[in-house]
C-alpha cells in the first residue's frame, strides 16, 4: 500500500479526527484492482517429426504455453512467442513448476516492464532423460518437432504473430544446448536466441575441464579419472558416484564429460544441492537419481550415457537400445567417440556462421561456479573470433542456484526487447 505525506498543515486533534470519521462512513472505499494474470495451457502436440521412432517415445507430446493476460478478453490482438527448452531429466511440467516463468511473466506485465508474449514449454523427456533435442532414427526428429510441428501447431491454433521476427527460442542446460543445435539451423524460424549455461559443448578432455583450458589437452576434466575407460567416467560424471580408479593406457572419455551440469559430487551442486536434479536436496528433482516428478519422471543423470548414445550414435541394427556406446567390452570405439565429437557445437559453430549472423539478437549466460562455466566462455570466445555478433553475461551462481532469477530478470525481458510486437510489412 502506498504511503502519502501531507506537509504544510496542522492537525488539530478530535475535530480532525472527527472529519475524517465522517469522511470515511461517507466516501466510498477506493480499492485498487488486482492484476490481471495470464493462464497456462496442457495440451498434446503430435509431431510428424518424431513418428517411428526406434526407441518407442510418443510423438505425441506434453505442452504447456503461458498466454499472457489480454489474451482472453483482447480478440484482435496477436503476439510474439517465445519457446523455452527445458534440461536433462526434467518434464515440461516440471520446467514450468520450477522456473516460475508465468508468475515473472505476469509480475513484469503488471508493473509495464514486459511486453505480452506468449510462452511455450514442450517436453523432451524420453526414456534415457532427454532427448538432447537432437535428430537420429532412434529418439526421432526433435529439432524438426521443435522448429516446424510445434511452431506450426502454436501458429495455427493459437494467435501468434506467425514471423520469424516474432519468434524467440531459449533453454537451459541440455536446453541451452538445443537452442544452440536448433537455432544454428533454423534462422528461417527464429530471430532471437538465448542459451543458458549450456551443457554438452565440447569434450572437456580437449579443453583441461570444465573450467577452461586447465592443464592443456591431456588433461583429465573435473569429476573424471584420467586413464578410465569413457563408460566408467560417464557414470561416475552423471550420477555423483566416485571416480573409478584409473586403468592403465586408456583413453580419456568423450563428450559425456560435458553432459548436464553434473559434476564428481553430483548433478548440479552437489549431494545438498536445490534444483532440478540435484540429489536429495531441496527442490525439484530432490531425490537418489530414480527422480521424483510427478508420476515418478524426472530428476536422475544415472542414465545420460544412453540418453546421449541414442541422441548421437544411433544404430537401426542394434537391438534392443539401437545405439552404440563410446566403449565395448572395455574397449574404446573411436567412430562413436567421432560421432559424439561431431555433435558438439564446437565442431558444428564454423558450419553454421551464416545462419547465426542472421540473427537479430544472441545472448548466452552461465554462473562463474558452474562447472560448465569454461566450455561456455570458450563459446563465447570462439563467437568472438568468427565475427558472430552477441552478449555474454555472467554471474554468481551455479548450475542451477539462479535459474528462476535469470528468467525473471534477464531472459524475458531479453525477447521482450528483441522480437517484434507487430506483423511485418509486407513488401
């Protein structure tokens, strides 16, 4: 409530008093309005995308879009969209529950520093964790789900300003890594991209950690023994348990060093840790790694070897899982380690510098405690050096402790900047 000061005059006890009793039985009470909130929508998206899949996902997906406060009530109006990608273990529901990003959204619109757009979450948990938001035979086409099914089933169903100029893409962790995959691809869909402390970037083998560059190209990546076979390693990274001890003469591990925010203690910060699969902690995802979501998905990393197996070294004739692993029977298998490699933006950012110059506005972000926090910074300093124009903000935090902070606070108001609130003219 607000407070009011009146200066310049006298108050002169029970005849004021008595004024202002008459005044308050004889003026109607002006209560202010409360704010105006958005709603949040459950629907089922089925991608053509995703159809056949090996592994048996549904192609029909969980969806759930944050329509802004004139929605309901303003029928000629239309509005930009943003799509946000949720991490590794988590669901859509999960995403939203944890991020708060309606409750910002409304707070922002309410006090006029947010223009309305419409948000749109879609659920890419699949029976390793995630899907990567990746292509192969195996999980199905979820970049072609994200850019056309869903940006075609939102389009058409709800009133968006249907322009690449109105359409923004983000996510954190695995998701910042899709909206780096998707959004080095699809230009055509989207001109305004957000990655946030981005998981999976390159193998931290060849970086000395996670960190940056560290010790040098041999050097063994935080949370990983050096001489250890990629399997080991990649459980040990993924769901907090020891380090194995080191074997003699094997290689370092691929890019599973760099999977989701998990780190020697445990996924995110640690055994204590809040957020989204953080252990038993506080938070979403609290839990011993099976994950405890509603109906019992989401929130463990014990599984992100296959979930990244499936997502890049799939293999139609091997049954039952349809992927290759990084190690078989102890041994390296140097084509799988390649085909992870070549799934790192690293590997695909030269590829793919025209469509990133197309865009109107890139930013990226990541805590300075994180561990991802080198691989990110390396990103951002390849950008620099291939003339790929961006912002790059950090902040003090880990994995997880500001995401709902950062969404609030710098990535909508981000795209509220940057899309375009109107239809283009036509030319």
């Amino acid at each position: 409530m607000n407070a009011m000061h009146v200066s310049g005059r006298r108050w002169h006890g029970p005849m004021v008093l008595a004024g202002l009793l008459v005044l308050a039985t004889s003026t109607p009470t002006l209560a202010q309005a409360p704010a105006k909130k958005g709603t949040v929508e459950h629907v089922k998206v089925h991608g053509a995308a995703l159809d056949g899949n090996l592994q048996g996902e549904s192609p029909d997906r969980d969806v759930f879009i944050y329509l802004p406060p004139s929605y309901a009530t303003n029928r000629n109006q239309r509005y930009p969209v943003v799509y946000l990608l949720h991490g590794y273990s988590l669901t859509a529901e999960r995403w939203m529950d944890f991020t708060k990003m309606s409750d910002a959204a409304d707070k922002h619109i309410a006090d006029g520093t947010l223009k309305e757009m419409i948000l749109v979450s879609p659920d890419g948990y699949t029976k390793h964790g995630g899907s990567m938001w990746s292509s192969s035979p195996t999980i199905g086409d979820w970049e072609t789900y994200v850019a056309e099914d869903l940006v075609g089933y939102v389009d058409k169903n709800y009133r968006t300003l249907a322009a690449r100029e109105s359409r923004g893409l983000a996510g954190h962790s695995m998701g910042g890594y899709g909206t780096l995959r998707i959004g080095m691809k699809r230009p055509d869909v989207f001109v305004a991209m957000y990655p946030m402390s981005s998981c999976c970037l390159i193998d931290a083998n060849l970086t000395g950690g996670n960190r940056g560059r560290g010790a040098g190209p041999g050097a063994a990546p935080a949370g990983v023994r050096a001489g250890q076979p990629p399997a080991a390693n990649a459980a040990a990274t993924a769901t907090g348990a020891p380090a194995a001890p080191p074997a003699a003469a094997a290689p370092a591990a691929p890019p599973v060093a760099a999977a989701p925010g998990q780190t020697a203690q445990g996924p995110g910060r640690g055994p204590a840790g809040a957020g989204p699969g953080a252990g038993p902690g506080q938070g979403p995802g609290r839990g011993a790694g099976a994950g405890a979501g509603r109906g019992g998905r989401g929130g463990g990393f014990g599984d992100v070897q296959s979930g990244l197996a499936a997502a890049w070294a799939p293999n139609p004739k091997n049954p039952p899982n349809f992927f290759d692993t990084p190690t078989k029977d102890g041994e390296p298998q140097p084509l799988v380690i390649a085909k992870f490699a070549a799934n790192s933006p690293f590997a695909m950012l030269p590829q793919y510098v025209t469509n990133l110059k197309k865009y109107k506005a890139i930013k990226l972000d990541c805590g300075e405690q994180d561990t991802l926090f080198g691989q990110n910074k390396q990103l951002v300093d390849w950008m620099d050096n291939l003339g790929i124009p961006h912002v790059w903000e950090t902040y003090q935090g880990d994995h997880t402790s500001r995401v709902v902070e950062r969404i609030d606070q710098s990535v909508l108001p981000f795209f509220s900047t940057n899309l375009a609130f109107t239809a283009p003219k036509k030319k």
